[in-house]
C-alpha cells in the first residue's frame, strides 16, 4: 500500500482512509492510472459483520458502473458489491475464495474483492471524498 493511504480518519468506530475515494454504497476504490482496485468499506464489513461466503464475477467480464460485480454473504444478510466504473474486470481477489473473512480483517488490503481497467474516465461525480464519506456515515448513523 502506497504512504498516503496509512492517513486514517475514525468516525465512531469505522475507519476511513485517506487516498481512495468512495461509493455511496460503501465502496472503496484506489485508483491506478486506469485500473481501479475496489473493496468494501470499514463500515460495509462491520454492518455485514462476519462475512462467511464471496461469490466473485470472472475475471475478462465487461461491467458497467452500479452492476454488481461480487455478492457478500455475511451471518446475518447478502450484500452486493458495485462497480463504479465502467470497464473490463482484470482480476478478482481469489483468497477471498477460501478466506472470505480477510474483508472483515482488512478491508482496506488484503479484503479487496476486485480490479477493474477502466473504460473512460472516472464518475468523479459520483465518488466521494474521504471526508464527504464520513459525513455520509454520520447521517446514515443518526
């Protein structure tokens, strides 16, 4: 992970950090010239909670922005994870296979579900920024 994304933010007890941008729908995505990296939020895997099983999209798929691209499925619930570009996914995260808790262990890391070589520019927006996502947070927590 590059420096700039050790900067954390806390709201409450979920994590935010600096360097990435995020979804409304609690994704995170780094970008990388044109290959977005994606996974779920601190906050995404808390609400899940434990996260028993991942369904991925395969790798060469065209995906557009807010198709679905992988399912979570936690103890408590079944939750999709968003595309926020449109392009072609490149690589998904096979220990996720075997290991779906590595979401809930390091969501920002080792739990990210997917990459994606982006077709256009990003939908800057339709992203936010580190502090806009926590002031989502905080209203969807009030």
């Amino acid at each position: 992970m590059s420096q700039d994304i050790k900067v954390k933010t806390k709201i409450g007890e979920y994590l935010i950090k600096a360097g990435l941008l995020y979804t409304e729908t609690d994704e995170w995505i780094k970008v990388e010239d044109n290959l977005v990296t994606i996974g779920i939020t601190d906050y995404a895997q808390k609400k899940l909670r434990y996260i028993v099983n991942v369904e991925l999209t395969e790798p060469g798929t065209e995906v557009k922005a807010g198709e679905s691209i992988a399912v979570l499925e936690s103890v408590k619930t079944i939750a999709d994870v968003y595309s926020p570009v449109d392009g072609k996914l490149v690589e998904v995260n096979e220990n996720l296979r075997d290991n779906p808790d590595l979401i809930n262990k390091d969501p920002y890391g080792d739990g990210w579900i997917a990459k994606i070589e982006m077709a256009g520019s990003l939908p800057k927006d339709k992203l936010l920024s580190p502090e806009e996502y926590a002031e989502h947070i905080k209203s969807k927590e009030e």
